[in-house]
C-alpha cells in the first residue's frame, strides 16, 4: 500500500488541466472516501479544518480547490468568484476529484459520499446527479449556485439535507421544494432537515456571524453518521 501524508496538498487531473485539492487521511492510514466541496470563500483554512474533522472520523477526505488557489475576502467578492465559475468546469473538476479519490490505496470504499457547503451543497447534488451510483451519500448543507440541478432523474446516492429555517438565500420554502423534487424524480433515500437557524449555520468562521454551535453540532453529527452508514 501506498502511504499518504496525514494532512498534504495534492494535485489530480481535471480534463487536460491539473486541478488542486486538500487531503486528509485519518491515523490508521485508510477508510471510505468523501469528497467535501467548499463554500464560495474557497478553500480556506476553515475547509481544510472542516476536512481534518472528518479524517479523524475515519474519513479519507478531499476538498478540491474550485478557484484554484483563490480566496475571497468578503461577501461581495465571494459572489463574484462563485458566478465566475463556470459550471461544467466545476463538473470536470469533480469528476476528476472522484476519480483520483477512488484511484486512492487509502480509500477502502467502492463508493464516494460528498458533503458541501453553501456553493459546495448545491455542487455536491450536482455531483450526485452525474455520476450515478459511484456517489452512494449525497450531504448539501444549505446549497446554493449554478451547481443546484434542475433534474434528480441520475441521484443514486441516499440524500441528506440541512437548510436553515431563517436562511434568505435558499429559503426553507425552496428547499422544501427540492426536497419533493429529489424524491419524486430519483427514487432515492431521502432525508432533509430544518433548524432555527440562517445561512452557514455551521461555518464557525462565517464573517457574517450566522454560526449557531447547537445546530452545526447536531447536523455535522448527523451527516456523518449517514456517511459511515452509506459509503462502503
């Protein structure tokens, strides 16, 4: 077996350009794969934070970098990256992220789950919805952005959702509306939850200040019991 660095930078094809991503393997040195996808900041310090947690559940983790080494500083040019980005670009990186984490003498799973964050939630649906049964758990915290499909007719994944009672940017009516949808056009395992709480609820590091610890507790705690339960 090929040995991975606990923590490293790493680098995988993304059609015929490289793509970035961040690693994290737990201490035994192997587990089911998860892809996380990060908010529209980038992959910033609270990612890979976010990515190291999930390691030490016994996760091997990877969250491609879909700015490519781009980060933002406020809301404002959060937004403008996100709508910088080209869908199908961010669908190529992610396939590629799939493949090189699969392609891992670390990963024991025949299958990935995803989990993402605000852009990363609507992308990992996306993501679901592409590849079909090589993604078996499918977790969108609050997702939003072009990656929101319009069609769930390609989900094999099980579904878990976390939305935000409060949230103005995906309302909770909206994401009632998509729970419906995930469930009618896909025939999947679907689960979504509503918490008294905004936008980000689980970003400890959100600028906007809408972390609320109880619920990011709860919902982090329930997204990886369905992962260990749905990635083999």
């Amino acid at each position: 077996m090929v040995e991975q660095a606990p923590h490293q930078n790493v680098t995988f094809p993304s059609g015929e350009r490289e793509a970035y991503g961040y690693l994290a393997v737990p201490e035994s040195g192997s587990g089911p794969g998860i892809i996380l996808i990060q908010e529209w900041w980038g992959l910033v310090d609270h990612i890979k934070d976010v990515a190291d947690r999930f390691a030490a559940e016994g996760f091997v983790v990877l969250a491609p970098d879909l700015y490519g080494g781009r980060v933002a500083h406020d809301g404002e040019e959060a937004a403008e990256m996100m709508a910088a980005l080209p869908e199908a670009e961010a669908a190529t990186m992610l396939a590629g992220a799939l493949d090189y984490l699969l392609g891992l003498d670390a990963v024991t799973s025949r299958t990935v789950g995803a989990i993402g964050f605000c852009m990363g939630g609507g992308f990992v649906l996306a993501l679901a919805a592409q590849q079909g049964e090589r993604v078996s758990a499918a977790v969108p915290f609050y997702g939003v952005g072009q990656g929101v499909p319009s069609s769930y007719a390609g989900v094999r994944a099980a579904i878990q959702g976390h939305y935000g009672k409060n949230d103005t940017l995906y309302s909770v009516d909206k994401a009632k509306e998509q729970e419906q949808q995930i469930r009618e056009e896909s025939g999947a395992d679907v689960e979504f939850f509503y918490y008294d709480a905004a936008h980000a609820f689980a970003n400890d590091e959100n600028p906007a200040g809408n972390y609320n610890a109880d619920a990011a507790a709860l919902a982090l705690s329930r997204a990886t019991e369905f992962l260990r339960r749905h990635v083999a």
